[in-house]
C-alpha cells in the first residue's frame, strides 16, 4: 500500500495567482475504508539564529517563530472506500484566495538561517486500527507576473580594479612588492533567469596566478528585539581561468544561478536576503599546499579579492 503525489509541471513551479495541480495516486493490493482524503497547503518562513551570527544573548532565541505565509486545508474525498490497484484522484487548489490576510507570498529560498519553502500535504484518514497514509512534496513559488518588471532588464555593470593597495589583508612579500593589477567588469543587477556576467584583464602580476573564481555569497538578516543578526555564507564558486593566464587578455565572466539557492533580493520587516560576488584571484604559493582545508572566507597571503553587492531580481 503506498500513496504517491504527483504535480501537473514537472519543474514543480507555481506563482500565488495560479492554481496548483495534481494527481494523488494509491496504489493498494485490497481495498480499502478511510475516513476522508485531505489536502494541506502550508508556506512560511523559517528563521533560526546560530552562535556565530549573533552574541550569547541572542542565540539563546535559536529558532525563530515563522512567519505564515498559506495554511489552507481542503477536503479531497468524504468518508469511503478505495478499490484495490491505482486510483488517481486529481486536485486543483488556488494559491492565494482572496479575503486571505496573511503574509505576502514571498519566493522559495533554501538559506543557512532562512528558509521560505511551501509544502503540499496529503492525508487519508483510516481511524486507530488502521495506519493512516501520507506524504509531502515541496513546490516552488516565483513571483506573479503582475508583480514583475515589464521587460528584461540589461545587467548593471560596475568596474573594478584588484591590486595590492586595495587589499585589506597581509600578502606574500613578493606580491606586496612586485605587484599585480587585474581590472574588469561585472555585473551589479542582473535577472534571476539570467547569468551574472562581464569580463576581467590581468595586466600585470609579479607572482603566477594559479586560479581566477567569482564567488556567490547570500546575506541573511534576522531581527531579533533592537538588534539585527546578520550572517554571509557561500552559495557557489565558479572557476573561469586556470593556471596562470596571459597577461592583457580578457577573459568573459559567466556564472549561472543556482534556482533554489537564490531568489529576488528582499528587504521584509522581520527579515532580508542579500547577495555578493566576489572575484577571487589565487596567486601559486607553497602555502597554499599546506592550508588546502581552511575556511573559504579566512583572507589568506595568496589570495586577492574584490568583493561587490549583487542585486537579484525577476523579469518576465
């Protein structure tokens, strides 16, 4: 005996206005008597606050009361029976219903301290001497189309230049005095169905370079009383040169975004999700050997970088 859900699009995405769709498939050797086949819609916003983005204090609060965003439950079935083999049962269940009062619906997002993830819920009751049936499937939530800008927007560009006077950090000797220069472009806004992009040049450099990354990195903010406890962490790292490239030669930036890992950048009350990219150069040293397992964003004497925010958003 199982019970399966199954959603009308396979990418699984949805928007508030729409109506989210499916199958709910049992599959039984015999039949069967339940009590009522109900489903459940749940969305909101989960946020916990670790030790290490915040004081003592605050972590004492650990896990945050959500934010609800949908909670609806409907009744599929009445009392009954399911006769043996495969019954589908199709369902048809509009996201936001008007007269509803709760929390905009904000879009999926799988963070380090903040979650916004919607579930649909399937249950057959089969009262105390039967084991009941259930299972939950996570669907995706983009914004409606109403909400977004009317046309793709061309990504922002801002320049940068990486030497060793705009690094904050201590350097190895020969990179402090013999010097490097990496300039270029890259983007600032871009779209969420589209790449981040540019370009960047090594004009000069006194030590080989061993690898050039761009970094993506997501800010979450939580309020917490009077104060706001923030922490950046790494999404992805993209590798767009290896070894040590010629010198006065431009190289294209092209970083895909990862969907469930990135959503449009948001400033709500309670919370909000930022984002950064880095554009990290990596200088070839024997330290580098022997530090292989350090935290990605410790600076190193090898390392250069140049770190810049990034507006996300959704087009049409």
């Amino acid at each position: 005996m199982s019970i399966d859900l199954k959603l009308s699009r396979f990418n699984r995405i949805y928007r508030p206005s729409e109506a989210l769709e499916g199958k709910i498939i049992i599959k039984t050797q015999s039949s069967i008597s339940h009590y009522g086949i109900r489903l459940t819609l749940k969305g909101s916003v989960n946020m916990q606050v670790r030790g290490g983005s915040a004081g003592v204090v605050e972590s004492l609060y650990g896990v945050i009361k959500p934010i609800p965003i949908l909670n609806r439950t409907i009744e599929v079935k009445p009392s009954g029976k399911i006769a043996s083999g495969t019954t589908e049962i199709p369902f048809s269940v509009t996201l936001r219903q008007k007269g509803e009062n709760l929390e905009k619906f904000y879009e999926t997002f799988h963070g380090a301290n903040i979650s916004i993830q919607y579930l649909v819920t399937v249950d057959v009751t089969r009262g105390y001497l039967h084991k009941s049936l259930s299972t939950t499937m996570e669907f995706i939530v983009e914004s409606d189309k109403a909400d977004l800008l009317q046309r793709p927007i061309p990504p922002e560009m801002v320049i940068f230049y990486i030497t060793q006077d705009t690094q904050r950090h201590s350097l190895l000797p020969e990179l402090k005095s013999g010097g490097f220069r990496v300039m270029g472009k890259i983007s600032s806004q871009c779209s969420l169905a589209g790449p981040i992009s540019g370009e960047l040049t090594v004009e000069t450099s006194a030590v080989p370079i061993h690898s050039i990354d761009i970094q993506l990195f997501r800010v979450e903010s939580i309020l917490l009383g009077e104060k706001i406890a923030t922490e950046t962490s790494l999404i992805q790292t993209t590798q767009i040169a290896d070894g040590d490239v010629c010198h006065n030669l431009t190289i294209p930036i092209y970083v895909i975004l990862p969907r469930l890992l990135t959503c449009p950048t948001t400033f709500a009350g309670p919370f909000s999700i930022e984002f950064k990219v880095a554009i990290v150069i990596s200088f070839q040293s024997d330290l580098s050997q022997l530090h292989k397992k350090t935290d990605s964003g410790t600076p190193k004497l090898w390392l250069a970088m140049e770190t810049l925010p990034l507006e996300l958003v959704r087009t049409k």
